[in-house]
C-alpha cells in the first residue's frame, strides 16, 4: 500500500464544490486519512479563503495555502492532485494546466465545454501520463446500483428493450420574460455548452449507458421556448442562449431504444420519472434519478425499493462491496473522490475516467447537433467530433 498522502488543491470553490469539500472532509472524520488540503484556489478569493479555513479544521488547524490563479498555485506549491469545479468552458484549459504540472485531476461533469475540448483532456493525460476521473455521484448510489444489477446481473426484466426519462417543468409566471437573477454562465451557451441536458442531463446518459452499453443514434428536436433574459454584469436584460426543452429519441447498439423529455418550459403540472422496460416486466422510479426502483413483471407481481435494494446489497461479496461501497460509504460524492484519491495513490484507472466522461458528454452534445441540424445523428460521429456544427462558436470563441 502507498504510504504518501496525496496533496490536494480544489480548483473552483462554489456551489458544487462545496459539497466536494464536504465529502472530503467525510473521509477525513471517518479515519480515511490518505490526503491533506493543500492549497484553495477561485477566482473570488474569498471562497477560496473560506473553503481554507473550513478545512484546516478537519486537518489541525494547518490551514491550505489560497490562490486566484491556478498557474501561480501550480508555481508555488507541490501538489499532486486537483479537484476542479469550475464553469465548464474552463475545465479543459484548468485540467491541461494541471497535467502539464503533474497532476491527477478529478474534473465535475460534463468533463469539458465540448467534444474537441475533452478530446484535448485525454490526449494530455496522456502525453503527461496522469489520471483524469469525471466526477460523476449518481450511479454510485444504492439505488441505481441497484437497477443495474437488476438489469445486467440478474436480468429481472429479460431482455431489455426500452427506457423513458421525462423531466417536465416550468415556471410559475412564463409571462414575465425579464428574470430578476443574474446572467450567469450556466445560461450562456459559450460558457456552459447548454443547459439542463448537458449539465444536470448529463447524469441520466451515464446510468443509460451504465445500465445499457454504447449508444449509437440519436434524434432530437431543442428549443428556448420561454425566451428568459436576465441581467448581466452593467444590469441589462440579455437573453439565454441555452435550451429548456429537449426531446431525444436514443437507441443503444443492443438493440435497446427510448425517449427523454426535458423541458422547464412546460408550466401547470410537473412530472418526472424513469423507467426501464424488458420483455419480462419494467423497473419505474419516480421523481429525478432512479433511487427508488419498484419491479413489476408482465404476471403483475411486484417488487418494492427496500426488498430489492436489500437483496442487492446481500448479493455482493466482500471484494465487490470493497470496491464499490468502500469503508461501508454509500454518499455518492463521498465514493467519487473516495475512488479518485485511491486510482492517484496507487495509480490505477478511477471507476469513470475521462473517456467514459466524454463518452456520456457525446449523448448531450449529440441531442444539441440533431437539434440544430433537423437530422438524426451517430453517437461515434459526434464523440468522434465529425459532427460539430452547433459546438462550432464554442470551440471558436476559446480557441479549442
Ligand atoms: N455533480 C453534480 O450534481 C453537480 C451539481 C452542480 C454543479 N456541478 C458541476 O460543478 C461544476 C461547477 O458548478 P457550480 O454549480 O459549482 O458553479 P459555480 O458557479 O457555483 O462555481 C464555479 C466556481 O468557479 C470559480 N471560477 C471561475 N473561474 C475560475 C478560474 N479561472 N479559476 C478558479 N476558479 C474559477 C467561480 O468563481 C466559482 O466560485 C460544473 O461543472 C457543474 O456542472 C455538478
């Protein structure tokens, strides 16, 4: 076993990272004491300040160095990992900084702002030979662990055929156009890449292809419908340039088709739910992510959440259970950077690495091309960035 702690900087101190700081402070209460926090770094110092003196408390007192620019940090201190949660149109120049300085980087999904941006990711991990881990929480937890071994393992379902994921929504005033919260980048399609599909949507495609294989086509109609502006910096309306309504039809090379609705457009009565579907029953949960899932077969016998999740559970050897819920941890973000610590100190490949990071990615930016070209389009076209059109005035505007 290594014996050296890793010396970790987290790059982006805001919202999500926050929850990051948090689940390694998990690890350290629970005993797991194989890093230190070394070094903060935001472009608004003071929640890099902040995100320091939360974690000196959880290491002594001995507070990480703060930064406001990550090449002076990589100047400065020696380091071995990152942890970056910045906006997504500066994942790939960060995580590049980063492997040109020697480090093993856990990136937030989506991995980068476009395809040719991961692309530029992996080809650097590996001229630098370093690891790259895509953050990704959800199919970590109990719950979606559990459909996959429903799926795949114990083929509950028989032959699986389809899937359906809708999440509809909108606001409760469409009428009043004029937003009073800030422009910020998520809503801007040059610095996020777009909106609920390849941010938060990004999570479904993982488990889709988690649960089912490699995707291969994908049709789509994308809108702005609401037509939101909100108020940039100077305090002037600007329009989002980002989608609130998708509609993707996806099949996978087994054989397995389905649909996803996304929309924050559609006011009055909400709805959300997945489903997966076999020739022998179907598996539903409701609400986001499929952390509840109830069996049901074609004969109308059925299986609740607590019966399956427990037999799941009971059925993994000590080996399984080490690797997927090590040191009994069942908080998905608390096992991401669990898994990303553990892949830097022993030099192994994380759970989710870069390529399957991209690979989920694709799946949105595939629905944002066959939604700005009116056509179907080939999962390996777009991951293999040979269909680009609606990410060309990204890659433009960074220069990628
Ligand atoms: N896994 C999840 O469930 C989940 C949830 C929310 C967000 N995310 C992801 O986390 C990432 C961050 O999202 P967020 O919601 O925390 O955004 P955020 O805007 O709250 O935080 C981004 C932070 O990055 C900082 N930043 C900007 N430029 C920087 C630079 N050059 N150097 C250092 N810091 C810089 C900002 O000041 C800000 O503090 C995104 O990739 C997002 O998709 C994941």
């Amino acid at each position: 076993m290594p014996t050296d702690k890793i010396r970790l900087a987290i790059i982006g101190c805001g919202g999500m990272a926050r929850a990051h700081l948090n689940a390694y402070i998990y690890l350290k209460n629970q005993g797991i004491d194989i890093f230190d926090f070394v070094a903060m770094c935001d472009v608004d110092e003071n929640r890099a300040r902040d995100f320091a003196s939360t974690a000196a408390q959880s290491q002594n007192d001995i507070q990480p160095n703060v930064y406001s620019d990550v090449s002076e940090m990589l100047d400065k201190e020696s380091l071995n990992a990152a942890d970056i949660c910045g906006p997504h149109f500066l994942h790939h120049s960060l995580a590049i900084l980063c492997f040109e300085a020697g480090l093993d980087v856990i990136v937030e999904k989506p991995l980068a702002v476009t395809i040719r941006a991961g692309h530029k990711m992996i080809q650097s991990t590996k001229e630098h030979n370093r690891i790259l881990a895509t953050a990704e929480q959800v199919r970590r937890w109990v719950g979606p662990r559990t459909v996959e071994w429903m799926i795949n393992k114990e083929k509950m379902v028989g032959q699986p055929r389809m899937f359906f994921r809708q999440g509809i929504g909108g606001s409760t005033d469409p009428e009043n156009r004029l937003r009073d919260e800030p422009m910020v980048w998520r809503r801007n399609k040059l610095t996020s890449g777009g909106n609920g599909i390849i941010d938060g949507g990004v999570h479904y495609v993982d488990l889709l292809i988690y649960f089912f294989g490699e995707p291969d086509e994908i049709y789509a109609r994308v809108d702005n419908l609401s037509q939101f502006q909100f108020p940039d910096a100077e305090k002037n309306y600007v329009a989002q340039t980002v989608e609130d309504t998708a509609l993707a039809t996806i099949t996978f090379e087994n054989g397995v088709m389905g649909q996803w609705v996304s929309t924050s457009a559609a006011p009055g009565r909400g709805m959300g739910y997945n489903s997966y579907h076999g020739s022998l029953g179907s598996i539903y949960s409701g609400g986001g992510y499929p952390q509840e899932p109830e069996l049901q077969l074609w004969d109308g016998s059925k299986r609740q959440k607590e019966d399956l999740q427990r037999a799941y559970l009971e059925s993994l050897s000590p080996e399984e259970k080490e690797r997927l819920f090590p040191h009994d941890i069942t908080e998905g973000v608390a096992l991401e950077v669990y898994d990303f610590l553990d892949a830097a100190r022993n030099h192994r490949r994380p759970e989710l690495d870069g390529v399957d990071g991209l690979k989920a990615q694709a799946v949105c930016n595939a629905i944002y091309e066959s939604g700005w070209c009116g056509e179907s389009v080939k999962f390996e076209d777009v991951y293999q960035d040979r269909v680009s059109g609606y990410q060309e005035e990204i890659n433009e505007k960074w220069q990628i």
